[in-house]
C-alpha cells in the first residue's frame, strides 16, 4: 500500500483503483449486477401503487430499500469492502423474508406495523432510566403515565416482537436464514471471528501483522447473494402485482448460475 492508503484510508485517490482490480478479478459478477440493476431501475416504474393499499405500499418501499441496498453492496464490493459489504447482505436478507411475509399474507400488515409500538416501549423505558443528555428533548414529551398506558396496550393487544427465524419458515426461507443469515450475523455484532479479515498469520497461524487493504476473495458470494435476493424481491412483487417478469427472472437467475459454475 502506498502512503496515500495509509493516510487516507478508502478516501484516498488509491482507493480508486480498488474499483478496477475489483472488476478485473470478478467481472462477470460485476457486468451481470450492472445489467440486473438497469432492469430493476426500469420495472420499478411499472409499479402501480394504490395509497390506501398498506400491502402494497409497504411491499414497494421494502423492494426500493431492496434495491438501494443492492447498489450499496456492489459499490463496497467495488473497493474490496467486502465485510462491510457482509453486513449490508444480511439487510437484505431481512428485508426479503418481510416483503415475502407481507406479499403471503395481508393480515400480517398490521401486525408489522404495531410491532414499531414495541420499540417506542423501549426507548421511553431507557428515557425514564437514564439521565444522558441524549434523552432530554425525548423526557420532554413523556412521563410515567404515557408509558404505562403502553406497556398495557402491548400486553392488552399482544403487540410483542416479531421473531425472524420464524417469519423466515413461513415463507419457505428458512434455510436462507439458518445458514446465509446466521453466518453473516458475526460481523454484524463484531464477534471474534469477524476480526479473522484484519490480522495477517504466518504459516503457524501466528498473528504477524493487521491488515486493513481491501478483499477482493469474497465478492462472488456476496455480488452472487446479492442479485439472489434482489430477484427473489422481484419474484414477490410479481405475485403481487403480476407484472409479468416470471421469464426475466427465470433468465437472470440461469446467467447469475451459469457464472458460478464458470468460476
């Protein structure tokens, strides 16, 4: 690494060229996500919404965030950020088994929605419990009575937290999160093992140095996973929606096969 990278880190003028190494190594993966992306940038307009259609509002916001998140995975992919790139992978994977959910079943609308409820619960509780000045403008607007009444509400409604690995075996997506899910968890949370990218070891196993340049090894699997999910989203969207795409996704699912078995 130059002097530049060890300033400046990834934004440097070096780092730029991360994005050509990237390319050169996987371009296959790179070349089909740009062509899936124009796609879905394209069908996104196809979409009618109707606003007072909370299944299909919520479905289109999830797909955008989807998409977005996409486009974020392959840009960090683009400078060998590939842990980083991890951690958005799993995003996405939540997303999809919520978008399957809520595409399966219209009932569970509002049981997503009410679960917010939950979270509000718990950063009143932390208000009440702690004296940071990050609290102030939030005890403002609360009290022991508001949130008693809620914590009843939760209990009298049976609001509770929804529960991932059960959402996912609803939809058929369980062995999506006991494998891919659970093993990108560690870096999410900064386990031990996610720590393995930035140490360099000898042939004994010893710890020699730390690294911090960027990965470029796992950018198949985490381009592949990517433009997975993204179609999986757009498979949902099409049962609910019935856009007409069941052979556009057929075809990028064959392509996005054929260069994994081409590697």
């Amino acid at each position: 690494m130059t002097d530049d990278f060890n300033e400046r880190g990834y934004l440097g003028e070096e780092a730029l060229t991360f994005k050509e190494l990237a390319r050169q190594k996987h371009r296959a993966y790179f070349d089909l996500f740009e062509e899936l992306n124009s796609f879905s940038q394209e069908k996104k307009f196809i979409i009618e919404v109707n606003n007072h259609d909370g299944q299909r509002v919520l479905s289109v916001n999830i797909l955008i965030r989807i998409l977005n998140g996409a486009q974020a995975a392959y840009i960090l992919c683009g400078y060998g950020l590939a842990q980083e790139g991890q951690i958005i992978l799993r995003s996405l994977l939540e997303g999809l088994i919520i978008l399957a959910k809520i595409v399966s079943d219209p009932d569970f609308v509002s049981v997503y929605i009410l679960e917010d409820e939950v979270d509000r619960l718990k950063v009143m509780e932390a208000a009440e419990k702690h004296e940071h000045p990050v609290f102030v403008e939030l005890r403002d607007h609360i009290d022991a009575e508001k949130v008693s009444a809620l914590r009843k509400r939760l209990k009298d409604e049976g609001i509770h937290r929804l529960v991932l690995a059960d959402l996912a075996k609803e939809v058929g997506l369980g062995p999506y999160y006991d494998s891919i899910y659970r093993l990108l968890s560690p870096g999410v949370h900064f386990k031990v093992r996610s720590l393995e990218d930035y140490v360099g070891l000898d042939e004994e196993g010893a710890i020699t140095k730390i690294e911090w340049g960027p990965r470029y090894e796992d950018i198949p699997v985490i381009l592949g996973i990517t433009m997975d999910i993204l179609l999986r989203g757009w498979d949902e969207m099409n049962k609910l929606f019935h856009l007409d795409l069941t052979e556009d996704i057929k075809a990028y699912l064959e392509k996005l096969t054929n260069i994994k078995n081409a590697r």
